[in-house]
C-alpha cells in the first residue's frame, strides 16, 4: 500500500528536525552531562512572490577618437576583447531568470549612455587620452582613494535617489571599463548595509543597490557581482557573517594557502543549526562534508578562484536541488559537474542550487532570492 504524500510544512519540518537533531546521548558510565536539546525550529507556511525589480542602466562609453567616432566599447572590442553591453545584459537577466526558477525577472526600464567619463574622488575626469595612456601604458598611475568612482556625484547627477524614492527604478547597473575605480556593489538609503561594498552616505530615503560591472568581463564576472552581494544578505539575514568571511580567510602569501583562525569554528558543527553556513561548506574547511561551497571556493577548492580541479570530491551538492528535502546522498564530483573551470558555468551551478521554495524557519524565508533581489525588505532593519 502506497505511503500518503507528505505536506509541505511535514518536509520542511522533516529537514530541519534533521538539521537541529538532537546530540547523541553519552555511553553508559560516562559520567557526561547530557546536552540540552535544540530549539525545535519555528515552522511557518508563506507563498512564494516573484520579483521583478526594474533596474536603470547607465554606461559610461566616451568617444576615444574623435576622427573615426569611436567610442571606448567599440575601441575595446575592436583592440582587446571586451564585451558588448547589449550581450552582458541579456546573458545576466537570463541566468538570473533561469537560476531563480522564473522568481527573479530584472526589468531594464531605461538605459542611459554617457558621452563622457564618470567623475573620481579627486575631482578630475579623465580625458580620453589620459585613460587610454592609463590603461594601455602606464597603469601604475592609477591610486587610490582618489582615482575610486564618486558614487555621490552619479547619485546627484542622475537624481537617483529620487527616482528609487518615487518608485521608478529599484537598483541600477553602472557600466565601466577598466580602472574606473567602482566597487562590485554598494547600497544607499536609509539603514543601508555593507553588501561587498561600503554603505554610500548621507543618501536617505529607499534602500537600493549599485552594481558595479565592467564591459572588459564577462558574464560570468557579473555573477560573481552578485555573488558576493548574495553572501553578504545571506549573512545577514542568518546572523553569520563572521563565519562567510572566514570561509575565505587565508594567509594566500604561502602556497598552498594556509587557514587564519584556524579554531575559530568547527564548520560542520556550526552548520548544523545555520543553513547558509551549511550550504557553504567545501572539503577543505569541512573534510567529508562538502556542500556548494563559496563564491570562490567549489566543493574540492583548495585555493582562490579554482573551479577547474579534477580532483574529486564527495559531496552533497546536489541535495539542495530538492530543497526543502536534503536526501543527505553524497556523490563523488569534481570541476566537470560545476563549469570545468568556467566562470559562468560555475556560478550558474552554484547560484542554481539556492533554495527557493515558499514557507519560513525561525522567520527567515526559505525563498533566498526574496533577499537577495530585494534590498528594500524590512527584515534587514536593525530590530
């Protein structure tokens, strides 16, 4: 006879039972105290909301020879490979669209081209000239602070603050070439919060994201953008960003890099009450427990940004793809299962495996793009 199927709120209840399971009891005689038992995590019912935030594109791409009327994209295309910003736009709305299961549509409402570089904190704009000599000669002229982007004056000059207030536009996309002195991400607004990049005062009013991508990269690199913002609100939203921080804590002057604060978390204990820490688990912070591992570390990583190792690994990755059930199987993977050492076809992997499911535990949804596409959530307020 066939076992009735089970509800949702009894598997969800289910994985988290599993995830704050209770510590075995001591051996007889063993004159240990017994550990108190976990919470029993809050279970709450909660539909799932498709987002669709309008985003407002600007691109800076100045004329660099007057005589032909070229202007810098098409001058990097042409001379070292740059990418298209139409081609950039529509691969990150897809992979966003298709990773998120159809929950996060971006809706590009207006682009805006500019005809000029953008303003730096020291108050000068490059000429044409001066950025090409920058880029193509003498890159060691390039300092910081004062060569950074001025986030303000973009802020000021395209009354972005007002636009986001009124409704109009939910983040924006700035397009840069090399050098130009951007952050990945930065939010503005009341309450803002570090998102891979620092809060932008003295902006008040909506909570909005700047994302910071350059046509010199590809795709891939803009996923990575997101990537980073995604670890930054997840972190936040699971009280754990110390924790997403030491997950890529390394002396990387010693080969191979070598852990700091190497006792600071038993990861696979800490991940047993924590789901984020638990999704990003790799072997080399949790031997035999690998999960999806970071943004910059694939379940067999040993180093920054290798997602082409071979060597394989055990792990439960794809147990998140049935989320909210976490069937605990392992299998044996390696660089072939996430890219082969693509950008792309990494982040696409490991973006793909979030959960994005409806209900809450302990508060928090279980839908991550719900966060991660929506800066403007109450839940991140200070309570």
């Amino acid at each position: 006879m066939s076992q009735p199927q089970k509800s949702f709120l009894e598997t969800l209840r289910d994985l988290f039972n599993q995830l704050f399971r209770s510590p075995p009891p001591p051996a007889a005689g063993g004159g240990q105290t017994p550990q108190p038992k976990p919470a029993a995590p809050v279970i709450t019912d909660e539909p799932r909301a498709p987002l669709t935030p309008r985003v407002l594109v600007i691109v800076y791409d100045p004329v660099v020879d007057a005589l032909k009327n070229t202007r810098l994209v098409e001058w990097g295309v042409k001379n070292r490979g740059w990418k298209r910003v139409e081609e950039l736009l529509a691969g990150y709305v897809a992979d966003v669209d298709e990773c998120s299961g159809g929950l996060v549509k971006y809706n590009v409402v207006q682009r805006i081209d500019v005809d000029r570089f953008p303003l730096r904190l020291c108050g000068k704009r490059f000429t044409a000239l001066e950025y090409l000599d920058l880029y193509t000669v003498n890159q060691g002229k390039y300092k910081e602070p004062d060569d950074r982007f001025d986030y303000h004056d973009l802020i000021k000059e395209f009354n972005l603050s007002e636009r986001v207030n009124n409704g109009e536009v939910d983040e924006v996309w700035v397009f840069t070439y090399p050098f130009s002195g951007t952050y990945e991400s930065v939010m503005c607004g009341t309450n803002a919060f570090w998102c891979n990049g620092p809060v932008i005062e003295n902006t008040p009013g909506r909570r909005f994201a700047i994302m910071g991508f350059s046509y010199e990269r590809g795709v891939g690199e803009m996923e990575e953008d997101l990537g980073h913002r995604a670890e930054s609100i997840m972190g936040r939203m699971y009280q754990c960003a110390d924790f997403v921080n030491w997950t890529y804590d390394y002396d990387r002057s010693r080969q191979p890099f070598v852990k700091n604060r190497p006792e600071a978390y038993d990861a696979v204990k800490f991940a047993e009450t924590n789901l984020f820490a638990k999704f990003l688990l790799y072997d080399r912070i949790a031997p035999g427990n690998a999960q999806c591992g970071n943004v910059h570390y694939a379940p067999n990583s040993q180093k920054d940004y290798e997602w082409g190792s071979t060597t394989p690994v055990v792990t439960y990755a794809d147990d998140w793809l049935a989320f909210p059930n976490l069937p605990r199987v392992q299998k044996m993977q390696n660089a072939n299962t996430w890219g082969s050492g693509d950008i792309r076809g990494h982040h696409r992997w490991w973006f793909s495996r979030f959960p994005k499911v409806a209900g809450r535990m302990n508060g928090i949804r279980l839908n991550w793009w719900s966060y991660i596409a929506d800066v403007t959530n109450p839940e991140f307020d200070p309570r």
